[in-house]
RNA sequence: GGAGAGGUGCCAGAGUGGUCGAAUGGGUCUCACUGCUAAUGAGUUGACCUGGGAAACCGGGUCCGAGGGUUCAAAUCCCUCCCUCUCCGCCA
C-alpha cells in the first residue's frame, strides 16, 4: 500500500473520532438513560423534575397532525411525495403561511443578540468535515456528486464554518448567529418507523441559533441558547420537556447537549424539537477557529455551541394539534398572527365553505 | 437498510385469467311517506377522451397506484418503479 493511501486512511480515522463528553454529562448505555431535568406546560408553567403530569387534553386534540392537515387543506403528502417522494412535506395556504411565520418569528425573537445570516444551501466536503457531519455521516447527507458539495443537514454546518481559519480577537467573542435555512437530511435507513405525518422529513426549515466563544464563556452560552429555545416554545404554549443527554446518546461532536421535546397530543409522542449542543473546541480545531487572548496574546482555539430555535415541521405538527379546536379549526397563538396578516384561526372546511 | 402486508369507484371493502367498469355496505341525489328534523321504503350515483344532439339524452374508446410484458382474453399472472402500513435496525 502507498504511503499516500495509509496516510489518508490515517486521516480519516482521526476524523471519524468523537469527541469526548462533558464530565457533566449523564453516564448512560442506551436513550433510556437520558435524565428529564424539567419540563414546561402552559397549565403549570416550569416544573423541576421528570415526574411529568401531562395536561389534560381534549378528543379534539388527539387527531394526528396528517389528519388535520389534509382536513383543512393546509398539508399536502400525497402530492409532495408524487413531486419528490415519501418524507418530503407541503404546505399549503394557512398552513405555509403558519410555517413561514414561525421563521420570521423566531428570527424576530434573536434579532436583538443575534447577527441574522442566510447561508449557502449547498457547501464544500471540508466545510461538512468542520462540524464533524463527515467523514462519519456520510450516507446521511445528500450530495450534488457533480460538483462536489453537500446539501446542508442544519445551518451549523455553514454557520460554523463562517470563522474557519481565522483568528478572532477576544474582545469580539462571544459571537452570535442566527439562520433560517432549509435542511436536507438522507435519514438513511429510517423508512417505516415514525416516520407519519411531518415526524421525519428529508427536508424541513428551521432557525438556527449557535455562538462562539472563549471557554470560559462557553457554559453561560449553552445555558443562554437553551433558555432562548425554551422561550420560544413558551411564547408557543407548547407542552415540552428538557432532557440532558447521556454519553451514550450523545452526539458525536457535543459535549453536552441538552434536547428540547414537544408533547404531541395527536400522536401521543415527545418529539424533539431541539438539540443545544456544547462542543467545546472539537469543531474549532476542525474548522481552525482561535482567538487571541486580550490578556496573554496567546492564540487559542474557541468553543462553538449551538441550539435549533427551533425546527418547523414538528412545531407545525404539534400547533395544530394543541390547538385545534372541537369544530375542527386550528387557533393560531397570539405570537404568530402579527406575522400571519392577523389571522387568528384556519377555519374548518365546513366554515369556511358554509 | 432488512422482513412482512397492502394500493380497486366519494368512502369502506369483495373480486386472484373470460360472464367485471367491477359484489356488498355507507354516503350522494331523486321520489314516496311523515308537523319539521330524523327514521323508513323505492330508485339513483365513477372519471377522462370522443362522435351525434338545442337539450334531455344516445353511442364509441380508455381507466382497478404508474409503466412495461405474457395471453385469443388481465383488476386478476410476470417484471420494474412509486406510494401506504407493521416490525427490526438507524436517527449527526
């Protein structure tokens, strides 16, 4: 074998190792090992714990989102899957503008810490290798073979690598950026299971929010992106959980991440809906992002973190459930109708043809 | 990605080579009956293309997920693809 090989082999090795967990993070073996750490409902508002007392919800609200959508015209599977495929969505009339206005409202919502960025869609192998989606994932990204580039899985990946092979003063950090971008997932390999409705997608939008910082800013940051998420599904009225993953479901290049996840009444499932991930200097070294300390001079690589604020297709599935109503109509939630012309509700197909 | 089950009219659901554009039930519409509603009874009811007709209507063709094939003959058999459902695995 030529040295040139064994050296690429090498290399892609050292790629494919993960980074190691927070001492904080809960040891586990399987998913089953994640710890709820609190849990949110507009009933009771903020509770510690993981012993969840679910509210009450009505036979009204436990009709599958896929249901709802196509009773009301405002969510079109079967045609979507003629045009693309199985697990890709469309949205129609109210129903595409309550997904475009969750975008703008949460856009909205960090505009006042957060520089707002629209990324490329497609971008370069190295940039994926940055955040640590390749070499490890690659049967799970989409790829344009022809030029070389991969459809992004989440606005991480360019966010991440806007800094690479720069040198940051310490006075700038932390950074904070948001993004509104489509992301495009293969989801290889999931065909059959939970995959109804708007559960798992090959592609859904979602608003981005990730930061980076020196390593000591690094823990108030994660806490700072976690409560930004939480907000927005409080401003929502939406039934949630946090859970702190274990080592064992952690993702490759976190740290520590903590998931955020929706009850959804019309299914009976938690769907997460946010992942705030901490991943230390893992994909700073990738993508070579340092700064240089104002005190010593000395050049450091800095922290990325980063959280879903949030991801569409499942808070679009949980909205219209949670607020659906005994005649069939979907309210909209008082944080949304500035952005949705001031409508207050998508009226049921018998009132709005009566 | 693996294994299995399916895709038939507005809906549900039979049909596994000719008698099937297609049983049956529901719904629809019409009529009858009935203070109203409901219930009941009788009847009615697929889509698209096309010829004739002012129209009511009368005729021809195509369509049982899509596309090919076998056959004198296909909803029924074979092949490819798509979609749906269940279970397992996967889920950065």
């Amino acid at each position: 074998m030529k040295a040139g090989n064994l050296e690429a082999e090498r290399r892609d090795s050292l790629l494919k190792i993960p980074n190691m967990p927070s001492e904080d993070a809960p040891v586990g073996v399987s998913e089953a090992d994640n710890v709820v750490i609190r849990w949110w409902s507009p009933q009771v508002g903020p509770q510690n714990g993981s012993e969840i007392k679910l509210p009450e919800f009505a036979d009204h609200q436990k009709r599958p989102h896929w249901e709802i959508g196509s009773e009301l015209g405002i969510l079109d599977l079967e045609r979507a899957a003629k045009i693309s495929g199985s697990m890709f969505p469309m949205f129609r009339g109210l129903g595409a503008t309550l997904e475009r206005a969750l975008s703008y409202f949460a856009l909205d919502a960090h505009s006042d810490a957060f520089e707002e960025i629209k990324p490329p869609t497609f971008v370069r192998t190295a940039t994926m290798i940055s955040t640590g989606h390749l070499p490890k994932f690659e049967e799970d990204a989409y790829r344009l073979e022809r030029d070389d580039l991969y459809a992004i899985p989440t606005a991480e990946v360019p966010l991440t690598s806007l800094a690479k092979d720069e040198i940051l003063r310490e006075e700038d950090l932390p950074v904070r950026l948001t993004a509104y971008t489509s992301c495009f997932r293969r989801e290889a390999g999931s065909a059959g299971r939970d995959t109804r409705g708007l559960l798992r997608l090959h592609e859904f939008d979602k608003v981005e929010i990730l930061a980076y910082t020196t390593p000591s800013q690094a823990a108030a940051m994660h806490s700072e992106l976690l409560s930004r998420a939480e907000n927005l599904l409080q401003g929502l009225g939406l039934t949630y959980r946090v859970l702190d993953l274990c080592t064992a479901d952690l993702g490759n290049s976190s740290k520590r991440t903590f998931d955020l996840e929706c009850y959804s009444p019309g299914t009976g499932l938690w769907l997460e809906v946010s992942s705030v991930s901490w991943f230390g200097d893992y994909q700073a070294r990738r993508a070579n992002i340092r700064f240089r300390s104002a005190e010593t001079g000395q050049i450091e690589f800095i922290h990325t973190l980063n959280g879903s604020a949030l991801a569409w297709a499942r808070i679009w599935a949980v909205l219209v459930e949670t607020y659906r109503q005994s005649d069939g109509s979907v309210i909209i939630p008082e944080v949304l109708r500035r952005y949705m012309r001031d409508i207050d509700r998508i009226p049921s197909k018998q009132a709005s043809s009566a």
